[in-house]
C-alpha cells in the first residue's frame, strides 16, 4: 500500500456509523485518565504576569491584522501572548470534582496540545531559553540556557505546538488523531488572534521537517511514558516579509542540549494504539518551500463596535446543551459567515500561509429571513460539482458565496448525523466541515492534518462570534462520517467532514460553581491610553 491508501485506511478506521463506531477504549477508566498538564519537575520556573480583561482592543480590529506598533518582545508582551491565548480562563466545582477550563478549547477538555518556546537573550532571562509553557501555574519551565553561539531569530520568538495523543486516546480511542489536531488548530487560532493584540504576527515554518522538531524541543528524550510529538513551528513576532530560515546548526546545537526538568507520568497505565502512531508519522510533513511574502492585511469588518476583545477571549465556554426555542436574524449569520471568509480574516487563516480547503455545509433551523433547510457557503474558492442532482443552488445571499441546497426542516436530519445528539438541532444554525479529501492528499500526506486545523480554526472563530452575540457554540467531534457523504451524493466529488459545529442559545448546569483562572492579575506596568487606539 502507498502512503496515501494508508492514509485512507486510517481516514475509514476511524469513521463512525450508525451501526459501528471507530475503535475506542469501550468504557472509560477514570482512575487511568492522564492528568490534564504536562509538567516538568526540578526545572527553574519564570512567572508570567497578565492585565486585567477590560484593558482590551476592540472585538474587530484582531482579525484584519496586526494592530498598532508591535510591542517588544518582553517579559510583559509574552506573558499576555500566552493568557490571551492558552491559559486557563477558570475552574469549575461540582461534586467535590474540580478541573480547568483554557482559552483554547479541546474536545472533550482534555487538551493534548502543549507550547514549548525558544525565547531570544533579554526577552524574559539574560540567556536565550528553551521554555515550556505551563497553563495551571501560568509559568515558563526552563528546559535550558542556549549558549550565545546558538543564535535565533531577530526580533520574535519560535513557538512549538506539540500533542499528546493519550489524553485523547484515553477517551476516544482511534478518532483521537482527528481531535489532536482539531485542537492545535483551536490553539493555532487562539495564539494568532492573541499574536494580533500585541502587533505581532503568527506564521508556521515549511522550511523544517516536522520529524526533526521532536529533538530540538527535547522530545525524543528519555523519561516521557506518553508519547509527545511537535506538529508545528510558529514563528511569532514584529510583520516581516518572508518566513525565518533556522541554520542546520541551531538545530543542532539546541537538539544537543542537556535539558533540566522530568516529565511528569500522566497517567498509571499507558495503552497504546498503534495506528494513531503510524498515521502520526506518515503525516508529518517533509521540508517544504517557504511562504515568502508579507501576510495579507485588511480593513477590519466593524460588526461589533465597542466591544472589548479579551472578555470575550477568556468566557468563552462549550455548550452542552441548547435551549430548541431561541432564534437569530439572517444579519447575525451572514455577519458570521463574511468572519470565516479566509479573505475578511487574515487573522488567524493567513498564519499556514497555505490555500483553504474547507467549505460549509450549514443546517439553518432558526433563522430569521431565511428559510430552514440546508446551505452551502463556498469558502475554498472551488467550484462545487458532482453532488446530488436535487439540491437547488439557489444564491441566497448578493455578497456571500452563500447556496441553498434544500428548503425544509433539518432539525432531525442535523441530529442524526451528528451521532443523534440534540444539541445539533436544537440550535439555531449547525454546520458540517466539508474537504475534498482527493485534492488535498495530492498535495501530500501532511495536508491530511491540517484540513483538521483549518476547522479548528473555523470553529474557534465560530467560538467568538457566538460569544460576541451572547449566544453560544459547541465542536462537535461525533458524527456518522458515511452518512454525511450519503447526504451529499455520490457524484464526481468525495466529499468528506471533518468536524461539525453547533450555534444558539445554552442551557447552563446550574449545580457548577465557577471560580478564578489564578489568585490575582500579575500586571507589568500602567497600562497607556495610546496601547489599543485602531490603527490609521
């Protein structure tokens, strides 16, 4: 078998049906669930500071671009990165239970990703670091001091996104690949809308292959019982011009590093599936050519004037249920719809530097000035064909690549689908993330994981808008994969879904107390009326 036919058969391992879900655990053993962070003991710690939410930019400005001046890349700016980004944003209490939630969602809060960071001399020590980010102490673990002969780049610093597979695993078995990178592409989202704030930019780096990343961030190591991988290299800081070239020998240089701290074991017993392994490495992607070139920049969409960003960062919540009653006007969605086009929103799609891939299939239930049924948006820029002869193709919207496909009510067709849940119908809009999974491998094998992260980066975007309407949304990681395909047809393109959203008005569990993400705001310096002024 090829690469590619391995690939497929990883892709249809871990598809649900009505009649068979993907291989999981079967039950869960709570006593074997992995600790929620990875930490490492014996190692020195930098404590992070961070503002008050309400000192904040406005909603819209984040997407268009970098806003302002960039900060320097300081102790202050990379602890505000890193709240604003992947910090937890509070602690729930129930039963005697107690656990985390973060900026950044992950399916089923079990957070697989985590953040390593070489940091330049002066950013936050006197000697360039290696670092790894701990999000329940909000604090840098230094891996090591490079030595002044290991020379990064100018101006910014390298950012590392790792997973580790158990968390997911633990839960959902063979589909955890899927929810990996879901949520590094979340993660992705959260870093480069954070990144905007600061007047910095987020770009992932083509130049390395990912299969060396493991040892310059320390990860082949001995003492992991888990296995952790690096999945992407960001570059983070001031706009340039072209992607940072790293020299063969920073790379190896830091990859001979002796490193202080021992991993933490997250969990007493490790189970081991091996093909989310083999799929793991057949995905990783080779050295590619840089994106050379500024990222686009745009006007900002001012769909939410006066609307502080950093709020709406840190309460945004998952969903587990909806009301089935509450409704929005066809305006609030279109707006919705105008955010995740990848040209309205070079923040965050523009940071892969790569073409999207993702269209929108939309499940319209209650929505005013529309009518129910189910809808197209064409965001990719292909041009759809070969699906069912029935669907009408009727514009349904003058500016927005916006399709309707068939009128009529979708609750229970949404629900289904989505492995019977709900949640889907009792929305107001529900959408299904389709790729033209053929294309996208042609490309390569390392395009498979980053049509995940594209949808991860729609739905951290869908996240926001919901929570910038005071409604709420919900990733939806169960769905009948064939039975998608069943709905569209078996015409010339194979389409398939990677991930399903939901979008209306939550019902809350009352019985959960919510307390603080950490004691008290460490914050740097008076903040200055100039910090968040729009751009000219």
């Amino acid at each position: 078998m090829s690469v590619i036919d391995d690939i497929r058969a990883y892709h249809a391992l871990s598809c649900h049906e009505p009649q068979r879900f993907a291989p999981g655990p079967g039950q869960l053993d709570w006593a074997t669930q992995p600790a929620a962070f990875r930490r490492y003991a014996g190692a020195r710690l930098i404590e992070l500071l961070h503002r008050p939410q309400e000192e904040s930019p406005g909603y819209d400005l984040a997407f268009a671009g970098p806003i302002g001046e960039p900060a320097p890349l300081d102790l202050a700016s990379l602890s505000q990165l890193l709240y604003d980004s992947l910090a937890i944003s509070a602690w729930k209490e129930s039963g005697g239970s107690r656990w985390a939630l973060r900026v950044n969602p992950s399916s089923g809060n079990l957070h697989p990703t985590e953040a390593y960071l070489l940091l330049p001399a002066e950013a936050v020590d006197k000697s360039a670091v290696l670092a790894h980010y701990s999000a329940d102490e909000h604090v840098l673990e230094v891996r090591a001091e490079l030595p002044a002969a290991l020379t990064l780049p100018d101006g910014g610093a390298l950012l590392a996104l790792s997973s580790i597979p158990w968390r997911e695993a633990w839960k959902y078995g063979e589909r955890a690949y899927r929810y990996c990178n879901h949520d590094l592409g979340h993660a992705l989202a959260c870093l480069s809308i954070a990144a905007s704030i600061q007047g910095w930019e987020v770009r992932l780096l083509h130049g390395v292959a990912e299969s060396r990343l493991d040892a310059v961030f320390g990860l082949d190591r001995e003492g992991f019982h888990e296995h952790e991988a690096v999945d992407a290299l960001l570059w983070i800081g001031p706009p340039r011009d072209s992607e940072p070239r790293l020299a063969e020998s920073l790379l190896q240089g830091i990859s001979a590093l002796e490193l202080a701290g021992e991993p933490n074991r997250l969990s007493r017993q490790y189970r081991h599936w091996p093909e989310l392994e083999r799929v793991h490495s057949l995905c990783r992607a080779p050295v590619l050519a840089p994106v050379d070139g500024a990222l686009p920049r745009r006007e900002a969409m001012v769909d939410n004037p006066g609307l502080p960003l950093r709020p709406i960062l840190h309460r945004r919540r998952s969903a587990q249920s909806m009301d089935g009653r509450s409704g929005i006007h066809a305006e609030l969605l279109y707006a919705w719809l105008r955010r995740l086009m990848p040209e309205n929103s070079p923040v965050p799609f523009a940071s892969t530097g790569e073409p999207p891939r993702i269209d929108l299939l939309l499940f319209v239930h209650r929505v005013q000035g529309l009518a129910p049924g189910l809808y197209w948006l064409g965001r990719s820029g292909r041009t759809p064909g070969g699906l069912r002869e029935d669907f009408l193709w009727e514009r349904a919207d003058g500016e927005l690549p916006l399709y309707r496909l068939l009128q009529g009510d979708a609750r229970q067709l949404s629900a289904f689908l989505s492995c019977g849940q709900d949640i889907a119908s009792d929305g107001c809009v529900a959408f299904a993330m389709l790729a033209d999974l053929d294309a996208a491998l042609a490309e390569g094998a390392w395009t498979y994981p980053r049509l995940y992260w594209e949808c991860g980066q729609i739905g951290q975007l869908l996240y926001l808008e919901a929570e910038a309407a005071g409604i709420s949304g919900t990733g939806i990681g169960c769905y009948f994969d064939a039975a998608v395909q069943e709905l569209l047809g078996e015409g010339t393109d194979q389409l398939v879904s990677l991930y399903h959203f939901t979008l209306g008005r939550a019902v809350w569990d009352t019985r959960l107390t919510s307390l603080p993400a950490y004691p008290q705001p460490r914050r740097p310096h008076p903040i200055r009326s100039t910090d968040f002024e729009e751009p000219t």
